[in-house]
C-alpha cells in the first residue's frame, strides 16, 4: 500500500482498511465499479455480486437499477465466505474450478495502453493458458456504446433518495433541502443540481438507459453461446494509480454494472513498480457460485507463480 497513491473511490476507505491489516475483510456498494476499482488499485479480491433488489436493504441508493453491496477481501475463498454470510446462506467449503479444457473469452479491447501493465496481463493469461484453460478472444462491437452511455444514477438517484429520506427520521426530508443547505461537498452540487433536474424516471433518456442494459445482457450472452465461454477476462482498469487524484478506470466495470452480471477482481500481477494489476472475470449467468470457483480455479494457478 502506497500512501501516496489513490485507493479508488467510494469504497477505497474499505480497501484501504484491509490492505492495511485495519480489518480481515470489508463491506463495499458498487454501483459502477465502487468495489472492484479499489480492489484493483490495493491488490484484493472484490466481488460484485448480481443485481438482486432485495439485497438492498437499508442502502441508501444511488441507482436503484445497479446498486450492489459485496465483499472486498484478500482471497476468493474469503469473498465466497462473506458472500454466502451476506445472504444467509449455508457456508459450503468452495472448490476450485479445473481449468482444463474451459474456454474463457478475453476481450483485447479493453487492455491497457501501457507496455507495463499489458506485460503483466499477458504473462497471467499464459499461465491460465499453461494450466489448460483455452483463451479466445472475444469481439464485443457494442463495447463503444458502452463506453458513451450516460449513467442511470443521474436520473434514478433524486427520485430513489427522496424516497429513502422519507423513511428515515431526524434528517433532511429532500434532496432539494439537502443541496440549499449547503451541507454537502461544493465539488458535487453542480452534478447534483444537474440531477435534480430529473423528478420521474418516465423520460426518454432513463428509458433508453434501460434498454440498452436489456440489449448489452442479450449481447454477453449472445458472445457466450456463440464462443462457448465460461466467462469474460479483461483487466479490472485500463489505467493504474499515479497519484492521489481520481483516475479514469475506462468501461470495463461497466459491463456488470449494466448488464447486471456477478463480477471478481483479484491480482494477476504486480508491475516493476509494484502496482498490482486486477484481473476480472465476468460470469456468464447470475450465478455468483459457478463465477467463485472459477475464480478460485484461476486463483490457485496465479498464485503458484509469483506475482
């Protein structure tokens, strides 16, 4: 951990707490990316789990279309056990997927611009290519669209937190009350005076944002069948951490965040300057146990060759 290099945002209080042995394990909200990017940046392991609704309560939302809670952890084992606690289901012992003969679809485009990182990405993909695993790239044409979407938190959040701060007590009861009061970071009331602009979901551009995560859904698993995946790889961010400044991570974390599928990040890597490199995998169905051993199969193999 570098004290002088960002964590990532919201969550990267979390993921600097466990990388600084502050905690065994952490609680993140990843609405697009909010876990995984911190995990990248630290090192960890960060499970976005699939959109479920019923999984958020007491959350206070941003987007009530992607907001997810899971865990940010050192080990996939580590994340299958907070994950199964999270939703109280019976802790089963987790066991790795055998590489051997799984076809796993890497998508080159979305690969880092750096020689350094890339050369990291590249040696991590040929150790899961030695342990039997076929890599096959993956075209996703509809990776530019994603890239240009407008976010649906700018257009769910007002409607979702004035509904939230209603049920609540001995707060602000608008979103309105909240921003006339000043009583929030200056950086962000022109954003969130942008969004208040937005009163009801029932408008073109919120409508066309749902569509197009119906669309991006049908696109995956169209790749899925038509390749005969198991999951996606690409690496976590396009770029690393280079100073305390937020960093433009690209759109790789929006693939689940959209789409509305599980995702892993965990280390494939470290660069000559010791930055770790997040490799993520993306589940080809809502399947968190299926993506955990998956995984846990990948984790076993890169972690049998140093980092």
């Amino acid at each position: 951990m570098c004290p002088a290099l960002t964590a990532g945002g919201s969550s990267g209080g979390s993921a600097a707490s466990v990388i600084a042995g502050m905690a065994d394990g952490a609680l993140g909200t990843d609405t697009g990316g909010s876990i995984r990017i911190p995990c990248s940046y630290t090192g960890l392991v960060g499970l976005r789990p699939a959109f479920r609704r019923q999984q958020l309560a007491g959350v206070a939302p941003l987007s009530v279309s992607k907001d997810t809670v899971g865990p940010m952890v050192h080990s996939v084992r580590d994340a299958a056990l907070l994950h199964g606690i999270l939703h109280g289901e019976e802790v089963a012992e987790l066991s790795p997927t055998s590489l051997k003969g799984v076809r796993l679809g890497v998508i080159r485009a979305l690969e880092s611009e750096n020689s350094d990182e890339r050369t990291v990405w590249n040696k991590a993909l040929e150790r899961l290519r030695q342990a039997g695993a076929v890599i096959v790239e993956i075209a996703l044409p509809i990776l530019a669209e994603v890239e240009s979407q407008s976010c649906l938190s700018m257009y769910e959040f007002p409607v979702a937190i004035n509904s939230w701060l209603a049920a609540q007590t001995a707060v602000p009861t608008t979103l309105r009350e909240i921003v006339d009061s000043g009583e929030c970071l200056a950086e962000f009331i022109p954003l969130l005076e942008k969004m208040l602009e937005c009163q009801s979901l029932k408008n073109p551009l919120w409508l066309s944002g749902r569509r197009f995560q119906r669309r991006l859904t049908h696109a995956l698993g169209l790749a899925v069948e038509q390749n005969r995946i198991e999951g996606f790889l690409y690496p976590t961010v396009r770029r690393l951490p280079e100073s305390l400044n937020k960093m433009p991570p690209g759109c790789a974390p929006e693939l689940a965040a959209i789409s509305g599928l599980p995702a892993i990040t965990m280390p494939c890597g470290r660069t000559q300057k010791g930055l770790p490199v997040g490799m993520e995998i993306l589940g080809k169905e809502s399947d968190e146990f299926s993506l955990l051993s998956l995984a846990l199969g990948c984790e076993c193999v890169l972690l049998s060759n140093e980092i």
